[in-house]
C-alpha cells in the first residue's frame, strides 16, 4: 500500500500539457526512431553566445601583428578568461534555478492494459488521457498527485505498435510502500509477474521486491514510510559514472546525494537529485564495471525537468559535455518555450520553462 503524505504545491507545468509535432516522440513512428530526431521541430532561435547569455562580453580579437608572440599570447589568455568566466557564470545560475523532475516518458503497447495494471496493482491514479488521432498517438498520465507537485508517468501509445524493446541501458522505476510483501501479494492475486520475491536488500536492511510490467518494465518497490513522492526511482546505466555526476551536478544543477560502491557485484551506483531521497524522485545512475555503451532500445524515452531559463539551461548543456537536439525556443502556436539535449551517455532530457 503506497501511502503519501502532502508536500507544497511547485508551479511549474508539465511539459506534456502542449501538442507536439506528428514527428515528436510522443507520436513518433517506429520505424524512423533515432535519438536525434526523437524531437523534430523547427529551429526557433538563433544561437546567442555564451558570454552574453551569462552576461560577459567575449573577448575582442587583437589588431596588429598576427605573427606576433605577445599578441598571440594575449589573445589566447583573454579567450581563455572569458570561457571560464562563462564556465563559472553558468555554474552559478544553474545552481540558483529552481529545477524539479516534473515526468518521465515511455512507450507502451496497449495503453487500456498498462493503465489496469498500474492503478490496481500499483495504486497509481489516472491523473489525465488524451488522444491525437491525426498524429496517431494516445497518451496517459498516471502517478500520485496532480502533476504540478509530483513527479508523474507519462505513457505513450503509438497506433498499431504493441511491442518496443526495452534495449539494456534501462534500468528500472522506484517505488516506495509501506509494506513490500502485501504489494508483491496484491500484485500476484492480480496476475502480475515478481521477479525478486521481498526481502531484505543485498549489504542492507532495506526490504525490496521486484516486479515487471505488463510491457516488461521492471519496478523496485521499497519499503519504506509515508512520503510525499511515492514514484520515487528512475535508473539509467550509464558508461562512466564520474563523468555523469560531472554532467548532472554542472548542467542541470542536481546534488549527488550518495554513491556506493559493490566490489562483490562489480557495480557502482550513484543516486542524484534535488532533494532528500524520502521527499524526492532522484536520479539513480549505475555504472557496471567495464561496461562502457548500452543498447538503449526504442521504448523508453526521456525524462522532463522545469526551469527557469530554457535559453541559459541549453547553454550550461552545452558548456558541460551534452549535446542539445533541439534548440531553445518556443513551442509553434504557443509561447512555452523548450529545449532538449542528450547527456554524455546518449540519455535523453527535455526541459520547459515553467510557467
């Protein structure tokens, strides 16, 4: 039984409130699934230099003898103060922005059937549904409190596809309940599939399970107390972990909360966030030792993230090791600005400005 408790109401918007494009991957076609053209929009902004946008003036090549050693010199020291200035400058707004993981977005089979499952065995509720029959998708928001507040589900169906692969990069979700054994019953009696029975976690005193999804998603439930976000996990593998933290702390301002290492397992786990694990959904990356590139399938998708600034966050992307996939700018038709950007392992994240 999940059991929340109320935590204060944030105002950012889900992304997932604007219509998108027939080739976004929220209706993206099977067949032409590519990390980068899993958002296709038009270019909207122009792209405004780094030391503007973090309000430095690049330096101004020098007139002169090019030839010369002190010139060159000067110029070289000048272009490289002010890229650490924008370093530093960027550092600083990211970690004045006030961020929230707002949803993650995945691809499903049969919507009607994923949606029986997750409200009856995992007591989530149907937050919102909508259909774009011209784009020939669906999608469902499900989750544990209005989507302004909580971290939520978002559930794509795509017309005609009822299968995705899952890929090896995708780990699992998080959630937390009161009591593991009775959930993993209540699963059982509803004809779910467990594939690690309650018990105690390995090196701890945490009782977990596993389970899988009708589509084949894996959920760790935790037992654990009352807690304002129940949907509490999402887990990505990733091929250098230090390099990720780096990624996540410097371009999307979150806190490396804990890291933990398993010699006997051959693994390395790093949970990030913007708060507490108790409170908050964090970010949980896993690093397995000499494992370096994972298929990443076509079925998970990505991850939403609310800012302030969605012009400054691709640029902070940009100046710490990501690779923005679509530049910032408004959404066509209406004023919500977006941009979304891969991470060093190929990870995809969209974040919108809140409103």
């Amino acid at each position: 039984m999940v059991r929340i408790i109320s935590m204060a109401s944030s105002i950012r918007p889900s992304l997932s409130t604007f219509r998108f494009s027939s080739t976004s991957r929220f209706g993206l076609p099977l067949s032409s699934f590519t990390p980068s053209r899993n958002l296709v929009f038009s270019h909207l902004a122009s792209a405004v230099p780094q030391s503007q946008l973090f309000g430095l003036r690049a330096a101004k090549p020098l007139r002169g003898d090019v030839n010369s050693t002190g010139v060159a010199s000067s110029a070289g020291n000048a272009a490289q103060a002010s890229t650490s200035a924008a370093h530093e400058s960027a550092l600083e707004w990211v970690k004045k922005d006030k961020r929230r993981m707002l949803h993650v977005v995945y691809r499903v089979g049969d919507l009607d059937r994923t949606i029986k499952f997750y409200t009856e065995c995992l007591g989530m509720k149907l937050l919102r549904k909508r259909d774009i029959p011209e784009e020939k998708y669906t999608n469902a928001f499900l989750g544990y409190g209005p989507e302004d507040s909580h971290f939520v589900i978002e559930l794509t169906y795509n017309y005609g596809v009822d299968k995705y692969d899952i890929g090896t990069g995708f780990g699992h979700f998080g959630i937390a309940v009161d009591d593991v054994a009775k959930t993993v019953e209540l699963i059982k009696a509803k004809g779910g599939k467990v594939t690690r029975e309650p018990g105690p976690v390995k090196g701890g005193n945490t009782v977990i399970a596993f389970i899988e999804d009708p589509d084949g998603y894996k959920f760790e439930l935790l037992e654990r107390g009352p807690t304002p976000e129940p949907l509490c996990q999402v887990m990505l593998r990733v091929g250098d972990l230090d390099r990720s933290i780096n990624f996540y702390e410097k371009a999307f301002g979150m806190e490396l909360l804990r890291k933990r290492d398993n010699p006997e397992y051959k693994y390395t786990i790093a949970m990030m966030g913007y708060g507490p694990e108790d409170k908050n959904v964090v970010l949980e990356l896993t690093y397995n030792y000499g494992v370096t590139d994972y298929d990443k399938g076509n079925a998970y998708a990505q991850i939403a993230i609310g800012t302030d600034d969605v012009y400054k966050t691709a640029e902070a992307i940009k100046l710490f090791g990501g690779k923005v996939t679509r530049e910032p700018g408004p959404l066509p038709g209406i004023n919500t600005k977006i941009t979304a950007c891969l991470d060093p392992d190929g990870w995809k994240t969209v974040c919108n400005l809140k409103i």
